[in-house]
C-alpha cells in the first residue's frame, strides 16, 4: 500500500525522474502496469480538477490587482492572435512539457472549455506518460544494478532540464 501512494503522489507532481525511477521500481517488482496506468488516471483527473479550481478561484478573487490587469488584457490579445486552434495547440504543447496542474490552469484562463481542456491535456499527458513508460522498459533492458540505472535516471533527468530550457528559451525569444 505504501509503494501505491508513493507512486500516486508521485504521478501527481508528474516530475521526471521520480516518475521514471517508481515506474521501474513497479516494473522490477513485476507490479501489474495497468494498475498503475489507473494510478496514473487517477491523478491526471484530480491535477486537472485542481488547475481548473485554482485558475477561477485566481480569475475571481483577485481582479483588483494591476498585475493581474495587465495579465488579462495580455491573456486576451494573446487569445485573439492564437485563435481557437491555437489554443488547442498551446494546450497540447503544454501538457506534453508541463505536468497538467499547469495547462488546465492556464487553458482555463485563457478560456478553453473544459471538454477542451480534458481531451487535449489527456492526449498529450498520455503521450508523455507512454514516453516514460518506453524509457523504463529500456532502461530495465539496459540497467541491471542501481549504479547503471542511477546514471541513465541522470541522462534522463539531463534530458527533461535541458528539453524545458530550450523551450522557455524559444518562448522567451518570441515576446
């Protein structure tokens, strides 16, 4: 039971390396993948629930502020130059670097419907979460001993920094 909640925080945070390192743990341990699929299920739903709530309970008790001014009438400008399609693809973007606390929080204040919000950032988190799962079943071919696995468990994380830095840094450009 304690592996189970271990493995649920965990999928909660959706951060890499603790990601891929319970998901090989369960792995080796030969704990069933489709219970830990709905672990994952489970998780995904409330992160997003939470995202939803956190973005209007922001948008609704915090209009008095000059940030949060500017911030809407940048939201707005923002959604009007990416259009309906461009929100999508925002969205997807994000859940796919992004755990999906983060992409309904922002898909819900840049005004995507929640059906929206739920089947994009399932696909990509889903996405992200079979890419994980390929790496585990690779890394358990590769790595037999905690010191091989602790290093492609670095690669791995190396990999996730450096993918998020060269995305901020494309986004940052653009501004």
């Amino acid at each position: 039971m304690k592996f189970w909640l271990l493995a649920f925080l965990i999928l909660l945070a959706q951060e890499a390396l603790s990601t891929n390192i319970i998901m090989l743990q369960a792995h080796r341990d030969g704990r069933s993948v489709v219970v830990f699929s709905l672990v994952f299920l489970v998780a995904f739903v409330i992160d997003v629930m939470v995202g939803i709530y956190l973005a209007n309970y922001w948008v609704r008790n915090n209009k008095s502020y000059r940030i949060i001014n500017w911030a809407n009438g940048f939201v707005g400008r923002f959604g009007q130059f990416i259009g309906k399609w461009g929100k999508g693809i925002f969205i997807f973007i994000l859940s796919l670097t992004f755990p999906p606390i983060i992409a309904s929080f922002l898909g819900t204040y840049i005004k995507v419907s929640l059906k929206t919000i739920l089947v994009l950032t399932f696909i990509g988190d889903s996405a992200w979460y079979a890419s994980c799962w390929l790496i585990v079943f690779q890394a358990s071919k590769l790595a037999y001993d905690t010191k091989h696995l602790f290093i492609v468990a670095l690669c791995i994380a190396f990999a996730a920094i450096l993918a998020q830095k060269i995305i901020l840094t494309i986004m940052s450009n653009k501004k």
